[in-house]
C-alpha cells in the first residue's frame, strides 16, 4: 500500500509540474523524465497512542508531460518498485515486502497514472489519477506543488493521503492507521 501511496505521490507530482506550466507555459511546457537520484518518495503510517513509522522507496521511474496548450490535458505515469521500501528496520521491511503487505514477489510494480490535473493556484494544482497495487486499483488525489523551473529541470512537492485498505494492505488496524501520509520531491530531467 505504500508504494501505491508513493506512485500516487510520485504522479501528483508530475501532474504539478503542468500547474507550474499555467504559470509559465512556454518554458515548461514538454516531457520530462524522473530522475530517482535527485528524487524521494517518503511515507508516514501512524500508530494509535503515537509512534508509528517513516519509511521510503528506493526504485522508483516516471515520466511528465506538460501540455502546451492545456494544462488539463498533461499526463503523470509513476511506476514504484515495493521491493525498494525501507524503514531503517529490517524486520518491517521484510514485512512490508511479505504476501501481508506488498506482496512484492507476485506484485512488482505499483503504478500511477493521472487521469486529471486541475490548477489551484500559481504553482499548485491537484492531480487525479487511477493507483494500481496488488491488483487493486482506485482513485487517488494528490496535491503538487512546482518547486522550480531551472535548465531543462522541474521540481515538485507532492502530498497525498492514501488508504491501504483500498489495496487490501490494511493489516494490522486499527493499532496502525489505514492511512498512509506521502510526501514526496521529484525532479524530472527535460527530454
């Protein structure tokens, strides 16, 4: 589940990309690549009574299209690997990865791909998109922030709230909370 919250983030944020595009169009309008080395993709899973814990993706790809002329019609395709989630403690990451969780052996790939961006502001906008994990798939809605436009690179922050029992991952609610909290930078590379 959290790499479907992880594709979802890492989707808003390519969908905020063309929210930066309303903004300066002609300079940010094209195709962008992700580049996982100047990227992250990080969740939070709260604990009844506090704690829980953080954890991120290792692997992940994606590609942004920014539409010239329609800020509507830009695309976001994220892919996550779960096999790449870590939390510092090897034994949750084990579980994450197990048939419990992930199911990271018989499901590879989370996938994302935006179905709407929608502008909110001069350099917000919410993307909307389908969210595949373990066979399951569902909407989800991520915020995007553009964080830069600078030599054929564009950054955005995307935060998203997704619900692991979408994606039959709700094990261990209610001590756990079913929602996992994104937060996630990403910086595509033009070409």
């Amino acid at each position: 589940m959290q790499a479907r919250i992880l594709g979802l983030a890492a989707a808003a944020a390519c969908l905020a990309m063309p929210v930066y595009a309303a903004v300066v169009l002609a300079d940010a309008a094209g195709s962008y690549t992700v580049s996982p080395a100047s990227s992250s993709i990080r969740f939070t899973i709260g604990k009844a009574g506090g704690g829980g814990f953080n954890g991120a993706f290792g692997r992940f790809k994606g590609t942004i299209r920014i539409d010239n002329g329609d800020v509507g019609r830009s695309k976001v395709d994220l892919v996550i690997y779960p096999e790449s989630v870590g939390t510092g403690q090897g034994r949750i990451d084990a579980f994450l990865r197990s048939d419990a969780v992930f199911d990271a052996a018989n499901s590879p790939e989370i996938l994302f791909r935006s179905t709407s961006v929608i502008r909110t502001g001069d350099t917000t906008a919410l993307v909307t998109g389908q969210l595949t994990a373990r066979g399951k798939t569902s909407t989800e809605k991520f915020t995007a922030e553009l964080d830069g436009l600078k030599g054929g690179t564009i950054k955005f922050h995307v935060t998203g709230k997704v619900l692991r029992s979408r994606y039959g991952m709700d094990v261990g609610t209610p001590l756990y909370s079913n929602v996992v909290d994104f937060d996630m930078s990403l910086t595509g590379r033009r070409g």
